[in-house]
C-alpha cells in the first residue's frame, strides 16, 4: 500500500493522524502518548549514538540559515535532492534527518531546523525543539506550510520563578 504524504505513529493507536498529498488536506493533531516503564522482556533500547555514527557523512555542501518562528531564532538547512543526510545543531541540540522522497518537486523547498534556548513570549521557559517540513511553494500557486516538529521542554533550564529554590522543580 502506498502511503503519500506524513503520519504519527503510535505502538498504542497505530497511524494518529496521515497528511495525504493528493487531497492535500490536513489538521493539526498534538497527540498525547502513555509512557510506560522498560519491562525486562523488552527489546535493548536503540543505540542511537552508534547508529549517528555509521551513516554517511552529512553533506559537506549544506548551508545553514537563520528563521525566526513564534519569536524564536531556528538554524535551517535545506533539504536538496530527493534522498540525503542532514544535520542541523544548535547550541546543545543537533537533529539528524535521514530521508527519501518519492518525488522531488522543483516548486517547493523543504528544510530540517532546531531551536535551543528560552523562549519569553507568552511565559518563559526553555525549549528544544525539531522541525522539518515544506517551508513554501515557489510556483505561482500558494500551497500550505507543513511542518512537523517535536518539542521538548528543559525545566533545569527554566528562569527561577518568585520562591523557587535554585535546582528544584514545584
């Protein structure tokens, strides 16, 4: 079965949501997964940093670039070709891409990108989060901006708050 376009998978519910490129219709679902404890007949964790460490070199020829999204300041790379590796690091954050497409589209740029810092608009706590995603069309006819993205919050890094002990959480 051929499957065009983006979807979240979970162990729990199966496919969350699919993005069809056809019908190019979409929403925008946060999904709320369990999390449970290893059990000792569970399969070894991934080891994610040999895995980093045996792909092919990434692209000599990328080009970071800055963006700015909801007031924060990403790293981007462009994603070219239809099939590649890619890296983009901020600060402490690095996120690496390895992908393949089943077409590549000379009207539409897609891009990987990071953001690593605090993030003081509407509150102010600390963020890491990944992106990537179809960035713009750059044909005449204006397609929607997809973008997946993973959040992850940094309490450690969190400004103090008025009678909060240095190191702990409340």
């Amino acid at each position: 079965m051929l499957t065009p376009g983006s979807a979240i998978y979970s162990p729990e519910a199966g496919c969350l949501y699919h993005y069809d490129m056809e019908t190019e219709s979409g929403l925008l679902l946060l999904p709320e997964l369990k999390s449970r404890p290893r059990q000792p007949s569970s399969p070894a964790e991934a080891d994610w940093d040999a895995y980093t460490r045996s792909i092919q070199p990434f692209s000599s020829e990328q080009a970071d670039f800055p963006g700015m999204i909801y007031f924060d300041e990403f790293s981007f790379t462009q994603l070219l070709g239809s099939t590649g590796n890619y890296t983009v690091c901020q600060k402490d954050l690095c996120c690496l891409l390895t992908y393949k497409t089943s077409e590549n589209r000379m009207d539409e740029a897609y891009v990987l990108g990071v953001f690593d810092g605090p993030h003081t608009v509407e509150g102010q706590y600390y963020l890491q989060v990944t992106r990537d995603g179809r960035l713009r069309s750059r044909g005449g006819a204006p397609l929607p901006v997809l973008m997946m993205a993973l959040y992850g919050r940094v309490f450690e890094k969190d400004p103090p708050r008025l009678g909060q002990v240095p190191g702990k959480i409340r």
